[in-house]
C-alpha cells in the first residue's frame, strides 16, 4: 500500500521528513538500544532472522546489525531508503532486505525475532500494528514492543497533544526552530535540574515529580536529542497512550505462550512488552 492510500500515510510522511534530516548513524545510543530490549539481551539475536516493524531511518537497524543476526529485515511506510542505506554504511555486515511498505497489512514471511519499538502508538489503528508483529513472529519465536504508556504521561497529553494539533499542520522547518527548540531548551533545563537535585534528595523523591523518572533517564543526552524528541513529538499528526490494561489485553491473544509473556514499565512513562509464540 503506497503512503498516500494508507490510513497512517501522513503520519509516515511527517516522520520520514524529520527522519530524513539526521545526519548521524543513529540518533541513539548502544546503552540506549540495549535498555529498550531489555530483559532481552543481545545474544538472543545472533544468528536469528530478525525484523524490524517501522525502521525510521535506521537508527535501532544499525545497533541490530551489532548483533549479528543472520537476516535483519525492516518495514517502513515513509520513503526514508536513502537515508537508512547512508546510516548503516558498514554495519551491513548482515543480509539487510528493506520493504516500504504499510506494516499494519504487508506480508513478509515468518521471523525468529520482530520487534516494534515506538511506532504502534502513532498508528490509527495499534492493535491492527500488534497483530502484524504477531503474524510475521514463527512458531517459538520471540518478540518485543515499546509504546507511549497513558500512565504517567498526563503533562503530554494535557499540554503538549493540543500544540501537537496545530504544529503538525506546520511547515517542519517552522515546527522544528520555531516552536521544538526553544521548548526542548526549557525541558533541557527542567532535566538537568532534576538530575541535580536527584543527587542531593535521591532519586526517589525526584522519580515522584512530574515526568520525573524520564527526565533523569533523558539528562544524560545532550541538547540535540532533547531537540529531536521534542520535534518528534510534535510533527506528527498522530499519538495515542496505550494504557497497562490494553497491552495485556493483547498479550492474551491465544497464539503467545501464556509463561513467556512481560510487560515492563520504562522511565515511568511507556511500556516494554513482549513474549514468544506458541
């Protein structure tokens, strides 16, 4: 399905020009990529066929290839290739196959590992991008999300999602330098204060504060990720919360073995979840 006849086409479109403006291998870290996995460690992925729902600019791809997997596979319906080929460079020391695609309908085969991180919240539909990570998952293999949490995210819904309303209708370039930097530079400063006070008073009464336990997690990075988390919220036209209760709703779909499924609550404002099919 091409980006202008799906349902998510515009949120794809927005992602992919903001995607295709980052210059680095990834805008992520390895200890950042290795925390998203979590409990999963990376020899769980060495020597699997593993596929990535939603690869952006390929910059979870990159720390995936590290892993050695025996097929790195990915999906994404924005037109972000170019981009992605020129972030991996040398870490395609791995069979790498690309698809643009709609996830929520494509069919690419059975995978040992898929995994979808931060991208079912921006669908219109989530479970039908839940259902997709099931259907590509083989017999006995794994698999593992991440999405916006609802719990702990009442700042973002009640002041960011009604500016979200107007800057995703925005040039990006006006979104971008206009509105995202000056207000990631008052939360750059927000972060950098709670780390502070979280060595005089402990983490704990810090993790209590609003979006407290993220932001000492997010004041180890510097300001130009600050920048490019705020913008990508954002730019696009679409952000669900995805509450505790829906996750294990779709956990208890009867192909996941019932013993292997998680749910983990990350940085007090998202989940982490996953298991492995009967």
């Amino acid at each position: 399905m091409s980006v202008e006849r799906s349902p998510d086409g515009e949120t794809a479109a927005a992602f992919a020009g903001s995607w295709n403006r980052q210059r680095e291998c990834s805008v992520y870290t390895r200890e950042q990529f290795l925390d998203w996995f979590t409990p999963l460690q990376p020899e769980v992925f060495s020597g699997k066929s593993v596929l990535e729902l939603g690869f952006g600019n390929g910059s979870l791809l990159y720390h995936m290839a590290a892993c050695q997997p025996s097929r790195l596979s990915g999906v994404e319906l924005g037109d972000t290739f170019e981009r992605t080929k020129a972030n991996l460079g040398e870490a395609l020391a791995t069979e790498l196959d690309l698809h643009q695609a709609d996830l929520t309908t494509v069919d690419l085969g059975l995978f040992d590992f898929v995994y979808c991180i931060g991208v079912l919240h921006h669908l219109k539909e989530p479970a039908e991008g839940f259902r997709a990570v099931l259907r590509h998952t083989r017999a006995r293999g794994g698999f593992h999300c991440w999405v916006y949490a609802r719990e702990g995210n009442a700042v973002i819904r009640y002041l960011v999602d009604p500016l979200r309303r107007v800057t995703s209708r925005l040039p990006w370039w006006l979104t971008k330098y206009a509105v995202a930097l000056p207000a990631a530079a008052k939360y750059f400063l927000y972060a950098k204060l709670l780390r502070a006070l979280a060595a005089v008073f402990g983490e704990s009464v810090i993790r209590r504060l609003p979006l407290g336990a993220y932001s000492l997690w997010i004041a180890k990075r510097g300001f130009s990720f600050f920048h490019h988390v705020v913008f990508d919220q954002l730019v696009t036209p679409t952000t669900q919360y995805i509450d505790r209760a829906t996750v294990e709703r779709w956990l208890e779909d009867p192909a996941v073995e019932p013993d292997s499924r998680y749910v983990v609550f990350r940085n007090g404002n998202s989940w982490k979840f996953g298991g492995c099919m009967r």
